[in-house]
C-alpha cells in the first residue's frame, strides 16, 4: 500500500510584513527593514514579497536586551 504525506504549510500569520513586524515589537518598520539589510534577522520570499518570521524578531530583541 502506497502511504502518502500531508504536506502541512505555516499558518500565514507565522510570515508576516515589515510593518506587522514592527507593530508587534514597537518600532518602526525602518527599523525592520535596517536589521534585515544588516543580516540580523532572516528574511523570506514568499509570493514575491519580503516576509519576516516573528520569533526571529523576537529573539533579537532577546538578544539586545541581554547584553
């Protein structure tokens, strides 16, 4: 018998713009913008537009606040 995978997708919501991004942290999306041009946060093309994941996000501000 042939067994067949469900490929399952992120919610949307896990992939979000600048802007949501920035209004989530509390900074501009400039900011955002700057800390992916740094290569501070990673960054995907989905759909031909730039998205960010939130935890990666997240985790920076975690790392800035510790040192």
């Amino acid at each position: 018998m042939h067994k067949t995978t469900k490929q399952t997708k992120a919610p949307e919501s896990a992939y979000c713009k600048a802007r949501k991004i920035a209004e989530h942290v509390g900074v501009t999306s400039s900011a955002v913008w700057g800390w992916k041009r740094k290569g501070l946060i990673p960054f995907y093309k989905i759909a031909g537009t730039v998205r960010f994941k939130i935890e990666d996000v997240e985790r920076l501000m975690t790392q800035g606040k510790q040192q």
